[in-house]
C-alpha cells in the first residue's frame, strides 16, 4: 500500500509540481483503491474559487486518461499484478480525489 500511495503521488509531484498533502491507499482482493487528499495547484485554486470548478475536473480527468498506464504501472509493480480497469474521480469541497484499479483475478502465480 505504501509503494503504492508513494509511487502516485510521485507521479503527481512530477507532472502537477506538486502532489497530495494526505494519501492512503487500500487493497481488497481485486480492488486497489488510493485517496488523495488536497495538491490543487495555484491555478486550479484560481479557477475554483472564480466558478470554474467544472473546467478543474475536465482537465483533471483528461490528465488521469493521459496518465492512466503510469498509475497503473506503479500498482502492477506494487502488487504484481495486471490492472484490468481503472476510474478516477475527483471532489473539490474539501479537495480530494480517488485512484480506483481493479486487478485481474490472482492465479496464485507471483
């Protein structure tokens, strides 16, 4: 779960300039689901408070679709297993958003 709740907000640290200031990560059997809490950059913070909260989450979700095989690297890497699905959504008040992965079956196989 670390390497995990690590390896994401590395990511995000590298490509946002900054990353979440809360992160746990919880796995399931088939489901890894990762809470980030807080990184609105400057320029998303601007734009929430002038209304344009919508225009926040579109960019973030397109970020997540261009991201999506680096998340998904570091959870396969974390766990050993492939990512089958991925979903991301995103809460602005308070600022937090979730990484869902759901992992192929586990054939016992490490």
């Amino acid at each position: 779960r670390t390497a995990i709740s690590n390896g994401l907000v590395m990511l995000l640290k590298e490509f946002y300039g900054r990353g979440p200031e809360k992160t746990k990560t919880y796995v399931h059997d088939d489901l890894v689901v990762c809470l980030l809490r807080g990184g609105f950059t400057p320029v998303e913070q601007t734009l929430l408070e002038a209304g344009h909260g919508d225009d926040v989450i579109h960019q973030r979700m397109i970020f997540q679709t261009i991201m999506r095989h680096r998340f998904e690297e570091v959870v396969e890497n974390a766990t050993g297993r492939k990512v089958i699905g991925f979903m991301s959504g995103s809460h602005q008040d308070p600022d937090m958003f979730c990484e869902i992965f759901v992992l192929a079956p586990d054939d016992g196989v490490r």
